[in-house]
C-alpha cells in the first residue's frame, strides 16, 4: 500500500467509498464525479501506477480486473458500457493508481448525436 495513494488507502477502507464489489484482490466503488448514470471505478487492491505498469507486474491481476469490470456491468444491469483506462497526465489520469472507469446508463456513442 502507497500511504499517500487515495485509491489505496480506499481498499484499505480508510477512506470511504459506495462499494459495489468488493473482491479479495480488486475493488469497484461508484466515483465521487459521476459523468454517466452509472459511473463505477474498478482498481486492484495492490499499488500499480498505470494499466501498463500492472500488465507487466502481474497479469493474472490484470486479468481479475477485467472480470470485475464484467462483474460491475452485470450488477448494474448494463448491456452496454464502456470502460476507460487513462494511463499518463496527459491522458487524463490524475490518480496514479490504476483504475478502470465503467460508464453506462445513457448513450455513449462518440461524436454524440
């Protein structure tokens, strides 16, 4: 655990957090910021800055995230979702712990309209 990471000292239930799923190796809770109807952000409870970071470290984790994801969309009974991972600053990651976002509940379709 990273003292100092929010989204670890969330897993470690010092922060707290509306939990969807709790696993005994990843976590989903909903985001404090929602930008969708259903706005789940899906992490492993280890410390891993990025999603290339946790790929390379350990991808049977990466892989239990992705079965999270899949677990989250079912609870929240989403046919379709989309799920985003932003890995750098510049790519909009602003916690630098890796976390998938699952947005769904209302059309997502880019450009819009």
């Amino acid at each position: 655990m990273d003292n100092a990471c929010l989204f670890c000292r969330i897993a470690a239930g010092e922060i707290p957090a509306t939990v969807v799923v709790d696993g005994p190796r990843t976590l989903a809770f909903r985001d404090v910021d929602p930008q969708a109807p259903v706005h789940v952000l899906v992490i492993p409870r280890d410390h891993h800055s990025d999603l290339g970071a946790l790929a390379a470290a350990d991808g049977e984790l990466a892989a239990e995230l992705l079965e999270t994801i899949a677990q989250v969309a079912a609870l929240e009974h989403l046919e379709h979702y989309r799920v985003v991972f932003n890995t750098g600053a510049s790519a909009g990651q602003s916690v630098f712990h890796v976390h998938g976002h699952v947005l769904g509940g209302r059309d997502l379709t880019w450009p819009p309209g």
